[in-house]
C-alpha cells in the first residue's frame, strides 16, 4: 500500500480532475479520493449565501441542540454573530435550494458511480460552518451511525472555503476502511471536539493520519468505514464551512431508524431518501419526507454536555 504519509504538504495528496480509473483506484486502496472542481465558484459561494440563510432562519426554525432558549433573536445579531452560533447543521438540502441542488452535482455524481455503482442514492447531509475557535469531531466512522448492507455509505465532503490545519480541515486514516471493522465509540470530554462520540481501539495511531487541506470547491469523496476526524478551527482563520453529504449504493435497505409496528428488523428500510444515479429498485414503496434541519450542540472549546 502507497505510504501517504510521506506526502503530507499542502499539495501532495492527489487532486484527481475527474472520476476516472486512477480516482477509482485510489478510493479502493486508501478509502477516500480527492475531487478538483467538483463545485464551480458561484455554486460554494451559493451554499455560503444560503449557510446565512440558514442560520438567520429564513428557510424556517432549526431545531437547535446549542441556543439557550431566550437567546437574542437572529435579526438583532451581524452576520458573524450568527453563524457563530452553528457548527453544524444537519439536512440542509430539505430547505435549502444550493445544497438540494449540490446533492445531484454532475461531477461528484459521477465520482460516486465509479465508487458506488450505477444506482445511488442519497440520505443526508450536514452544511458546517466552523467559525473561529469552534470544535472538530474526534475519530469515527460514518458507517457507526448510517448503517448499509453492503457497506456502500460514501461521503462527499465538499470544502466551502480553502481547508487547512489551521482552520480544522479532515485528517483520514488511510487505509482504515480496509477491514470492514466497526469499532467501538464512546463519549469523550477532550476540548478539540464536539459532543459526537470518539471510535477507539482500532490498530492505527494518530502519526499514521493525513490532514486534508484542499481548496473551496474540492470534494473528499470517502468510504463509510474510514476512520476520519477534524480539529478546532483555532482561531483567526475565518469559517471552515464545508458540506457533507451521505450516499449509497440504491440496492441496500438503509437499516437507519427502527423498524415500524409489526416490521421485521431484517427488512427496515427508511425512505425519506433522494435517488441521484440510476434506479430505485424499492421505488414501489415510496418516499418519505420526515427529516428537517437541525443543528447539534458545541461550545467553543469542545461540548457543552
Ligand atoms: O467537517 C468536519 O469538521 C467533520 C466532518 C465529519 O466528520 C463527517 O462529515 O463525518
């Protein structure tokens, strides 16, 4: 396997200008692959125009894990007052035409037919901002909270402003995904991250990780069992804003919330998707349309359990 960590300056990961063979290639041995373009200027500007929207709650309320209740209304705040005051918020695509309209980009589209297959759909995505001196989110797998049945969960994660060390960008461990392990989480207090839970006990180290610094507008395509995690934006560096956005292969059940009434496990199957590539074959049981935004709890420096 190809030692990415002698390659970890600001340019050296591979920055592929199209889904071709050599993107698919790398995405298989290293669990992510990088996308040059896979946003044009005036679509990350778009989603950063709607980022504001968002927070200001033109698009509706979000559901908030972080604003004390009689907190200062959004009309009263500047604007960096209040995108301080989300980290991240999840489902942006429900309201929000730019990130509805990123889900389908034609080129991160096509990246995700030559990891996933022909039949893609999608199932979330989560809009972060990541002002100034906000938390990352210590080591997981997407796959612990998203389960597939054929281990197709991929991400997109599309930078909306240049992503360095400094500011938080992703660090991945390469390779990670390779022994379709999930490992265990549990909650940690470490002030770099977020509330989200900490994976442990897998056989890499930390000096094995790569940051990811990209420019706005590249996608970090990865697989749903890479280890991967961000630290604090650490301050003076403006916004770390990137969306997320969760696909998978259409031919998997998505086992994500429980069964219903009198449904089998084995068969759960939650609906409240948007197919982006070929086929539904479960298109005969209909869509849902139940999730709406919401945005998790942080503080500066870490969780505010
Ligand atoms: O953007 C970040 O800082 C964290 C994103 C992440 O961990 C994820 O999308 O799973």
């Amino acid at each position: 396997m190809t030692d990415l960590r002698a390659s970890t300056n600001r340019t050296a990961l591979p920055l592929f200008d199209a889904a071709d063979d050599a993107f698919a290639a790398h995405y298989a041995e290293h669990g992510f692959a990088l996308l040059a373009d896979a946003l044009t200027r005036e679509e990350v500007a778009a989603l950063n125009a709607d980022a504001l929207r968002l927070c200001r709650g033109d698009y509706g309320e979000i559901a908030s894990g972080g604003i004390p209740e009689g907190a200062e209304p959004a009309a009263d705040l500047t604007d960096e007052e209040v995108l301080r005051r989300y980290l991240c918020i999840h489902y942006p695509h429900k309201v929000s035409p730019a990130a509805r309209e990123a889900l389908r980009a034609p080129r991160i589209v096509d990246a995700l037919v030559a990891v996933i297959g022909p039949n893609v759909k999608a199932m979330q995505s989560m809009l972060f901002i990541k002002s100034e001196g906000k938390p990352g989110q210590a080591w997981h797998q997407d796959e612990y909270f998203i389960p597939t049945r054929d281990r197709s969960l991929t991400a997109a994660w599309i930078a909306l402003d240049d992503a360095t060390v400094e500011n938080g960008c992703l660090w991945v461990l390469p390779g990670s995904q390779r022994r379709g392990v999930i490992y265990p989480a549990r909650d940690q207090d470490d002030p770099r991250f977020d509330c989200s839970s900490e994976a442990y006990d897998f056989p890499y180290t930390d000096d094995q990780s790569v940051p990811v610094e990209v420019p706005a507008g590249t996608a970090l395509i990865f697989n749903g069992y890479l280890l991967h995690r961000s630290l604090e934006n650490s301050g003076r560096h403006g916004y770390r804003r990137a969306l997320a956005n969760h696909y998978m292969s259409a031919e998997s059940l998505l086992p994500w919330q429980p069964p219903g009434p009198g449904e089998h496990m084995a068969i759960a199957d939650h609906r409240d998707i948007v197919l982006v590539a070929g086929e539904d074959p479960y298109a005969w049981k209909g869509i849902i349309d139940v999730a709406t935004p919401g945005s998790r709890p942080d503080k500066d420096g870490g969780c505010d359990r």
